[in-house]
C-alpha cells in the first residue's frame, strides 16, 4: 500500500512545472510512504508519475515505484494485488519477471490482457499505467472501493492522487460542490463521483479510467448481481463461504513484513483474527480500542474472548477526552473531508496502536453488507415475510418463510422502535426506495437549520433512487437486497475511506479479507432466506463458523459499532 499521484496534459502541450507538481503531491502523501519516494515524466513533460512507497511485498530496490515495464508502459500502483503468484506463474511464459512485486504483474497482465487484466486481478488497489505505444493513460480503482483515486480536469491537465488533498493547490479556487454537499448532509457520506471539493472527483469503485488525445473516459468494469441462486440450500452456502473465506484469508496474509488484526469484538473481526490465526501461529498481535472513562463503551471482553481463542497478544489503547483534543486536527486532515460519523477518531488511535508493532493488519469491514448485519434489514425481512404470507408465496423457491419463524428474534428490534415508526409510517408495503430513504436521510432532525437552496434535496432523492431501484442488478420486490446493494454501494466505500486514511496516517496498511470479489459474488446469490433465516441478522456466517466463535460473540446482541462518547465530551 502506498501513494500515487501524476498528470497527463490534455492537449499534448508539456507541463512546465512538472517536476515541481510531482514533488508537491508526493509530500502531500508522504505519511502514506514513509519506505521510498520516486517520480517519473515521459521525455516530452506530457506525463508523470509519483510514488510514495510502503514496502511490503518485496522490499528490495527492485520493488520501487514508478516502475517501468517493456514496450513503454509505466506504473504507479497503490494496495496490493494477492493473487499476485498466481498471475506470476500464469504469465512467466511470455514475460520475463525482475523482481518479485505485486506491482510488475500488472503490468505483465497489462501486457497479456490489455484493459480485461483487471479481470485477473484479485486485490485492493488503485493505479496509473501509462502506455506510450498506444500513447494513453489507463487507471483503475478495485472492485469494492478499498483503495482510493481522486482526479481533477484543471487548464487541460488531468491531475490524480489517493488523497484530494494533493490536488488541490492545482485548484484555481477552493469552493464546496453544492450537490456533493446535499448528499453529505443527507447520508454523511458522499454517493455519486463528486466530493465535497468542487472540481475533484473520485473514480468510483470498480470503475476505469481512459485518457487517449484530449478525451477522459470511465466506464465500469465490474459489479455484484443479486440473482438469487434458487438451486443451493443453505448447507450449500456455508461450504462455500468456509471455502471461499479460508482462501481469502490465505492470500491476504500474503507479506514480507509482519501482519496484525484489528479486533472491535464483533464477529466480522473476531473472524478474521481467529481464521487467521489457524493459518499462521505468527499472526499474534491484535488491536483493540476502548475508552475507559465510560464502562458502557467497554467492549474489550469480547476483544478478549478471541484472543483467548488463539492464543493471541492483545493490545488495547484506552482513549480519553485528552486524546481526542489533541489528535482532532490531525483526523481532519487525514480525512480531508468529512465522512461517515465521528467513529474515525477511535480508529485512528488504534492504527497508531497497530502501527507500533506491525505494517500490516487485517479487518472485518463488509461483513454488515455482505452478511446483513443491521436492524434496518429486519425490518424489510419481516414485512417480506407479511407480504409473501398475504399473497400465498411463502413457499416460492426452496425454502419456506412463515412470520412465525421470525419471532423469537423481533426482540432484538426493542430499541429501535423510532426506527419501525419511520419506515411504516405510512403503513406496510409502500414504496420501498422512498422509505428507505427517510430511513438512511440523516437531515431530518436538521431540517430548520438547512438552507437545501442549490444543495436540491429533490436531486439528492433522484440520486439515491437511481442507485437503490437498479433492476440489473437487484430483482423487484428484494426488499433486503435492494437495501444490502444500495450500502454496498455507498455506506461500504464512506467506511473504507475512514480506514484507508485513518491507518495510511500512520503508514499501515490495512487489508480486508471479506471483501474478495468471488465470496462477494457468491454470497450476493444467496437467498434472504438463508442469509437471514428466522430473522436472525448475519445467520449464515454465524451458523457457517459455530464451534470456530466464541458463543459469547455469536450471540452477543449489543455490539455497538465503535461508538464515541461525543455527547459525554462535548
């Protein structure tokens, strides 16, 4: 995992500065490199490359970045690419390899795939490969968003970075993009490609990025389908998930530096740190926050219970109100805006933690999404199963849903009554996009103090609803799929944004197992029936990995999500 950033002038014209505007982005983005630093320019000044690397595949010299191939082709490459052995014996053939970097297999599968090479790639990244052949520009961002890339069009240059703020001493002024800002204040996160700095965008996850003469071009290359699999039964899933998750597992732990776990307590968490183990009795080290001063905050005896499961050495790191005066300013800039709640200052004490001892540390994001880990999702279950005993579908498919079937778990909805008064409002079996929507719309209690104006709450909507109806992917009538896509989609990037900056700040590197494209494609087809069977949220990672958990965990009913005493502070 490092930085990157470059140009490439628009209008074949060379950029006088360039050297000087490489420099400038690379010390923008030295915290997220602190092991090298290199920058390259194509002979004309038309195009550039920088790199601030953290080396953890191949440490040597020949890992160094940007990092030329053959045939004029040019790479600066952000994450890494675990299937990057894999790629090396499929293409020793017809590339000859000099070093052993993750990196140069991009640009042999460039070389043997063009633009489908990120099809054969499984991994976290975000790159630039210049192609003087071809004389174009080609980037990529991964699949689910892990890594980031910002852009910005300013005079005919294109200017890119993993952080906005390395772009913006390009802008001629600093301003708010109005409808970037209408979605924070809806969502506190951001759903479309522009960010709250007007005239810089990200690429969106899972999308490329073109730039051939003066003609920039994304498109995008990948996406999960939620097309139900009505053929499996839920014994089918569960292999397939222990599968799939124990090979996810195996190449994640793929480094030449040590690697750690953060461990919240949660089962996603407690997962990742317990099956790793099983792989490697070396990964010891977990990482675990928790703010003393408030017991009701305290969840580091579930932290403890998985430690205690492998064997593990846990670290906990209490946070104070002290802490949080004095590193404040340094998660704003981190951040470079804001995004997704008040929980990236917890988390990036404990990568300050994490980072004393290891460069490298695997987590549980995506398992909410992928698994269907929030109240909200019982809430469409249930109305489903009240729907489909109405009409008499119940026994559609291969499995029966009865209401009864979910009652011992509607206890669990206790205290989130506001949350069922909102979302039937208007009764049962309503629009779903515009429920779900006050549901997600974090506005409403601050709707006095707004002036929406241009910010257009109604362009917001038609935003949201793009995203939630997409009958490509999501069937009509999936309540629980329509919810799981539009997060997956939204909430899921907002949330590795937090992680990517708040663990990058102190040069770590943080990976994220469950988010491996084949689990994701896999588990998506599973039916709401046997992902959330009986109304139990996350049932089938739960039922999948009984005997592996702690029973403390799995049928813990208060996790809480790293919550911030904010109010107590403030």
């Amino acid at each position: 995992m490092c930085g990157i950033a470059g140009f490439i002038s628009l209008d074949q014209s060379t950029l006088g500065n360039g050297e000087k505007a490489l420099k400038c982005m690379g010390e923008l983005l030295a915290h997220r490199g602190p092991d090298g630093k290199g920058q390259w320019m194509d002979d004309a000044g038309r195009v550039g490359l920088a790199h601030r690397r953290l080396a953890i595949i191949d440490l040597s010299p020949a890992g160094a970045q940007p990092m030329e191939g053959r045939n004029g082709t040019v790479i600066s490459l952000n994450g890494e690419i675990y299937n990057y052995l894999e790629l090396q014996d499929e293409l020793k053939g017809a590339w000859e390899f000099s070093s052993d970097s993750d990196t140069e297999t991009v640009l042999a599968a460039y070389d043997a795939y063009g633009d489908q090479c990120l099809d054969h790639l499984r991994g976290m990244f975000s790159f630039a490969l210049w192609d003087h052949g071809r004389n174009r520009l080609f980037c990529a961002r991964d699949r689910f968003g892990i890594k980031p890339f910002y852009y910005a069009v300013v005079d005919q240059v294109l200017y890119f970075a993993s952080e906005a703020k390395a772009l913006l001493p390009f802008l001629p002024e600093i301003d708010t993009d109005a409808a970037a800002m209408g979605e924070y204040l809806t969502f506190n996160f951001g759903i479309g490609e522009n960010t709250l700095f007007k005239g810089i965008k990200q690429l969106l996850p899972g999308h490329a990025l073109a730039v051939e003469g003066d003609e920039v071009r994304t498109w995008r290359y990948w996406d999960v389908s939620y097309e139900v699999d009505w053929d499996h039964g839920e014994d089918w899933f569960q292999e397939r998930l222990r599968h799939l998750l124990d090979d996810s597992i195996r190449v994640h732990l793929r480094s030449d530096v040590p690697v750690g776990a953060y461990l919240s307590g949660g089962i996603d968490s407690s997962l990742m740190s317990i099956l790793a183990a099983r792989h490697d009795s070396g990964n010891r080290e977990a990482f675990h926050g928790r703010f003393l001063e408030y017991p009701g905050y305290d969840e580091s005896k579930y932290a403890e219970m998985a430690t205690n499961t492998t064997g593990g050495n846990l670290n906990v790191i209490d946070i104070t109100h002290e802490d949080f005066e004095e590193n404040l300013r340094k998660v704003i800039y981190h951040l470079d805006y804001p995004v997704a709640g008040p929980g990236s200052f917890p988390q990036f004490m404990v990568s300050k933690l994490a980072a004393e001892k290891v460069k490298v540390v695997l987590g549980g994001q995506g398992g909410d999404e992928i698994f269907g880990g929030y109240a909200r999702y019982l809430l469409a279950y249930f109305e489903q199963c009240i729907s489909a005993a109405i009409d008499g579908t119940y026994k559609d498919g291969n499995f029966v849903v009865t209401i009864e079937s979910i009652v011992p778990n509607l206890g669990l909805l206790r205290e989130y009554k506001p949350m069922m008064r909102e979302f039937w409002r208007e009764g049962l079996f309503g629009d779903l996009e515009e429920r779900y929507f006050r549901l997600v719309d974090r506005s409403s209690d601050m709707e006095s103090e707004i002036d929406w104006g241009e910010l257009d709450k109604e362009r917001v909507f038609e935003s949201f609803r793009e995203i939630f109806l997409n009958r490509a992917n999501v069937r009509k009538g999936a309540y629980f799929d329509h919810m799981t896509h539009f997060d997956f989609k939204t909430l899921l990037p907002a949330l590795l944004q937090v992680e990517d900056r708040m663990s990058m700040a102190h040069g770590l590197e943080s990976r994220v197992p469950l988010l491996d494209h084949a689990l994701v494609e896999c588990i998506a087809t599973a039916s709401a029936e046997v992902k959330f069977s009986g109304g139990n949220m996350k049932h089938l990672i739960k039922k999948t990995y009984e005997g592996v958990l702690p029973e403390g965990i799995v049928n813990r009913r208060d996790k809480m999500g790293f919550p911030v005493p904010l109010k107590e502070w403030l």
